[in-house]
C-alpha cells in the first residue's frame, strides 16, 4: 500500500491519537458509529477497542478490501461488530448507503437500515467541509461528530461571527451544529507527514434555525461571502434580483445593509432568506398588475 496523494492520504499510524480522538468523540460501548476513511485501520481499531459498532466508507478499493482482514488479524473479538462501504462519501444519500455490521442489531429490525448516532472521522483536508455537509444532510441521526481537518479548516468551522476565520462554512456548519474547536494534532502522528497541522473539532447537531430550505438560506451565504469586503447591500444584489431589493430584503430582516456577511449569525442569514421570499412576491405582484406594491 502506498498513500494516493490525488486522494489526500495521510494515515494516521499512532494508537494515542486514534485513542483520543475515540474518547473526545464520548464513544461508549454499544454505540453506533459511521467512520469515513479508515485508510489502514487504526481509528477503526480504536473506535472497536471502546466496544462501538463501526459502519466504514472508503472510497478506495485497495484499503476497503483490506480493513475487514485487518480488523480480523488484529481484533477478531470485535469482527462481528464492523462493515465496510467501498463507496464516495459524497455520494451518501441515506442511511440505507451504510453497511451493516453483522452483529448489529437495528431498531427498526432485522433488515433495518445502520443508523450511527455518532460520526468520527480523520477527513481528507481537500474534502473536509463539503464532506461534512454532505453528511449533515444526508444522517440527521448522528447527533454528535468529532472530526480531524488540517488546523486551518479547523479554525474556520468553528469560527464565530465576527472573527477573522469566519465564513461561508462556519455560517453553513452552524445550521447543522455547534461546532467546538479541539486539540492541535502533531505532524508527527501521520504517514506520510504533511505539511500541515491538523486539529480535531467536534459538532453537536441541533434543529434547523429556520422553516426556509437549507439551500435557500446556502444561496444567501454564498452570495454574502462571496464579495466578502462588500456591504451586504452590493454583495446580495445579484442574489435579490437589484441593490434596491437587495435592501428591502435586509431591512424586513431587521439587517443593516451596510453590514458585511462576517457579522451575521446563520440565524440572520436565514431571516434575510425568508424576507427575499416576500420581496420576490412583492416584485411579481407588481409587474402582474402594472402598479408598484408599498
């Protein structure tokens, strides 16, 4: 085996690290857990060491074929308890996408589908933020996750409002969870070493901020971070349809327009969602009937 640098492979080959990323993540025994790029093995290990149940995506072949092996060679008391998907974590739609260790029992029976209440991962850096989303989307029943990202990433996930590192991802993680940003992880602990920092950040999921869809509210933080030093009145005007309702949106948000995208919360952005909504249907109202709508 040799690490695919197209794919962003740094493994990670220290039992301390894998086993404090294990507890960070509060794994106790009978939980079940999705892992996303095992790579050789050592985070499986120590997610079956704390007594998890383990349902693995790998996008690569070679290791996919080679974690079940090495989980039997290494622990084989724990066998019954992990899977294995060969499969592009983008392409996760359900929990139906996850393989099902065979000694897991699923509440919704027999055939039913593996449902991890925890996500844990060393993620890919190249990937990491729009893997997350994915994932948010597409499990709702992992409450928790505990990830490694390079350090940079690390810090913009977690990022509050008004903070350097603030932008689009740390707006869009929010509307998932509360991120908290972990421990610095060494170069060391990786082969082969990067030229990076890593650092893990964990996420505790809670409800939608709004009843507007994630993707209109996503269309508001692209276009606000998109033209990042530009007020939210100029930066929205192409998403509003002009800066004059651009404005109109914001102001029945209860948003200053000369505000810049780094000060809102994903609360906001999903007010000025929800008002765009009204102006839009201000604007149709008034070129149906040929008078302008106060």
């Amino acid at each position: 085996m040799r690490p695919s640098k197209a794919r962003g492979q740094n493994f990670v080959h220290d039992p301390g690290t894998v086993r404090r990323i294990v507890r960070d993540a509060g794994v106790r025994p009978g939980d079940a857990v999705v892992e996303i790029g095992p790579g050789l093995g050592s985070l499986t290990l120590a997610l079956l060491e704390a007594g998890a149940f383990v349902s693995a995506v790998e996008v690569d072949p070679r290791l996919a074929a080679a974690l079940l092996p090495t989980v039997r060679a290494r622990m084989p008391e724990a066998a019954g308890r992990a899977a294995v998907a060969a499969m592009d974590a983008m392409r996760i739609a359900g929990a139906q996408d996850l393989a099902v260790p065979p000694a897991f029992e699923s509440p919704l029976g027999p055939t039913g589908p593996f449902l991890p209440a925890k996500l844990v991962a060393n993620l890919p850096y190249n990937l990491a933020v729009p893997l997350l989303l994915t994932l948010f989307d597409a499990l709702p029943c992992a409450e928790t996750a505990t990830v490694m990202v390079q350090a940079e990433v690390a810090d913009r996930l977690a990022a509050a409002p008004g903070s350097r590192t603030y932008g689009a991802p740390s707006a869009k993680v929010a509307w998932y969870s509360d991120a908290r940003r972990g421990a610095k992880i060494g170069r060391s602990v990786f082969w082969p070493v990067p030229n990076v920092d890593s650092a893990l950040v964990s996420f505790i999921r809670h409800p939608p901020p709004s009843c507007v869809s994630r993707n209109e509210v996503f269309a508001v933080v692209d276009a606000a971070f998109a033209q990042r030093r530009k007020t939210l009145r100029s930066a929205l005007a192409a998403w509003a349809g002009s800066p004059a309702r651009a404005e109109g949106a914001l102001r029945s948000a209860g948003i200053d327009p000369a505000l810049r995208g780094e000060r809102l919360r994903i609360e906001d952005f999903a007010a000025i969602a929800a008002a765009g909504r009204g102006e839009a249907m201000k604007f149709t109202a008034s070129r149906d009937d040929g008078m302008p709508v106060n």
